[in-house]
C-alpha cells in the first residue's frame, strides 16, 4: 500500500471526522479511500457509457435488430408464469 499525502480545506476534514465520529467509518483514512473508490468508480462507469455511446453511434440497430429485439420480448412477456406473483 502507497501512502499520500494531500492537503484538505479545513471544512472537509470536519466532515471527515464527523463521519469517524459518528461511526460511519473507522478512521479518515477510510472515509478519504472510500471516496477515492466511488470517484474512480464513476469515472471508470463514464468512460464505458461514452465508449458504448460512440459505438452505438458508429452502428446503431437496423430496422430489423429492432423488430427482432421487440418480438422476443413480447415473446418473454407471453411466457412469464404471471399467475406465481399474484
């Protein structure tokens, strides 16, 4: 494991320790890694949704896929035991 240090605006750092404090977390280092986590997550999320959108943009579904797409799941909604959520 790396240590880093950073420099964090008094205002953060109490709302860090009010997390600690109020039990949500062990310690600020987790809070601080947990947020870096859910930052890099997003970002990681982000540049799949953009790689997916220029793809899709690239070739979108033809008339037909669609078409096909739409049979099966009006097919997978015909046969769903409906009667077993009730």
């Amino acid at each position: 494991m790396t240590q880093v240090a950073v420099k964090l605006p008094d205002g953060l750092v109490r709302e860090v320790d009010e997390l600690v404090a109020s039990g949500v977390f062990p310690s600020r280092s987790s809070v601080i890694r947990r947020g870096l986590e859910v930052l890099v997550d997003a970002q990681r999320r982000d540049a799949v949704a953009q790689s997916y959108e220029r793809g899709y943009r690239a070739s979108p579904e033809s008339e037909q896929e669609l078409a096909e797409a739409t049979r099966l799941a009006v097919a997978a909604v015909h046969d769903e035991p409906w009667e077993r959520w009730w």
